[in-house]
C-alpha cells in the first residue's frame, strides 16, 4: 500500500477542528479500535453519552482534530489532560485514531502534525502518548513526528487475554519549535 499519499490521489489531507457534529464518526472510528486493537485499553465501546462528556472535556484548552476524504471523517487526533493535578497544566496526552479502510495513506501523521501544532499555540509544553506492546504503526507515526521513548511499563494492561507492556513516549516543543515534518 502507498505510504502518505492521500486516499484522494495526492491532494493533502483536509485537517480541521472536529465539530459537535463530527461526534458519531468520531465515536465509530474509536470503537472499531477498541473492537480490534490494543491500541486502547477500553474494552467496552463508548456510548452516545460517553462521546459527548468527552468531547465537552475538550473545550477550551485542549484540542480535537479530524481529517476528511471524499467529505467524510476518516480520522481524529486530540490532546487530552494528562493529569488534574495543578502541576501537570501544560502536559497533555494525545490519541490519534485512523478507521481501517483509510490507513497508510498519510492521514495518522497529518493529524499528528495538525494536533502538535495546534498544542504548541495553546501553551502545552510536552506531550505525552501510551502505546501498547504490539502496535508498531502507532510507535512508528510517533518516532516519525519526533517522540522519543521514555520507558516501557511492563503488564500493565490485558486485553483479548493476554497481558500487555505499555511504552511511554514524550515530545516537546524546545529546543526545536513544532513538530518535524
Ligand atoms: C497508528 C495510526 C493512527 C497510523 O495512521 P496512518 O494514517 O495509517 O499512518 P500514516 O499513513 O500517516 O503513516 C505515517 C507514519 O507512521 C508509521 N507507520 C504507519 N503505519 C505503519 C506500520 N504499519 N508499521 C510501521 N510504521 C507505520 C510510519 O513511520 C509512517 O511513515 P512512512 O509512511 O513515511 O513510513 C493507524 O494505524 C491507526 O489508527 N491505528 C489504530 C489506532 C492506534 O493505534 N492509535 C494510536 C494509539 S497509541
């Protein structure tokens, strides 16, 4: 399959902030993962509901991006708090999700781009990513826009019955100012 060529035949992929109505393809696109993958460790598909406090934690600060082929959302990237404590305020975590039909074609890492600057002009100053043992497309797109691994936390998830690593990555703006492209 062609790697970061657009499913439309070249044209870049159309990034832009998700709306209130971007919620149900949002929502389908993270439950076919959580069906699927390990790439997160919910179990359960999200609800209607579920979607929409999560999309209500993101207002303000903390951004949400989808991508778009042929008009449709394909994919989504956001940042998320990374912890309540007061001390963590400009650490976020992101989660970057591409519906099957519509990966290797470049979107994953245009939205990794577009939500890491959209987090730079929020005042983040590092971003955090979890990723499980096992899902090399997610630790490649990572190492690609410039994370760097910080450890690897070992069973600490279980899933389709068996028990998982999870290795923690961190990217920060400074010295360099924006993701690499
Ligand atoms: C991870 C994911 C978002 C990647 O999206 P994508 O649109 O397929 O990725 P792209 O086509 O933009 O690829 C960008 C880079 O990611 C890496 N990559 C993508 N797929 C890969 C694979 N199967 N194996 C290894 N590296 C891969 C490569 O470095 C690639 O750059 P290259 O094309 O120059 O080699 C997608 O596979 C996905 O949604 N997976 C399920 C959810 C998930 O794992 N989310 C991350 C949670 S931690």
């Amino acid at each position: 399959m062609p790697r970061n060529t657009d499913a439309s035949g070249g044209a870049p992929p159309r990034i832009r902030a998700a709306r209130s109505r971007d919620l149900e393809a949002i929502r389908s696109i993270y439950n076919e993962a959580v069906r699927t993958t390990t790439a997160t460790f919910d179990t359960v598909p999200r609800t209607r509901r579920e979607q929409r406090v999560w999309y209500s934690a993101h207002e303000g600060r903390y951004p949400v991006l989808v991508v778009e082929a042929e008009h449709r959302v394909v994919g989504w990237a956001s940042l998320s708090a990374w912890s309540d404590r007061r001390a963590y305020q400009d650490t976020a975590e992101l989660s970057v999700y591409v519906a099957s039909a519509h990966r290797g074609h470049g979107f994953g890492k245009a939205l990794m781009v577009g939500i890491l600057e959209a987090g730079c002009r929020r005042g983040l100053r590092t971003v955090l990513a979890r990723v499980a043992d096992g899902n090399p497309a997610s630790r490649g797109l990572h190492l690609k826009v410039g994370f760097v691994p910080v450890g690897v936390m070992h069973r600490v998830g279980k899933k389709f019955g068996r028990l998982l690593d999870v290795e923690l990555l961190e990217f920060h703006w400074e010295p360099e100012p924006g993701p690499r492209h």
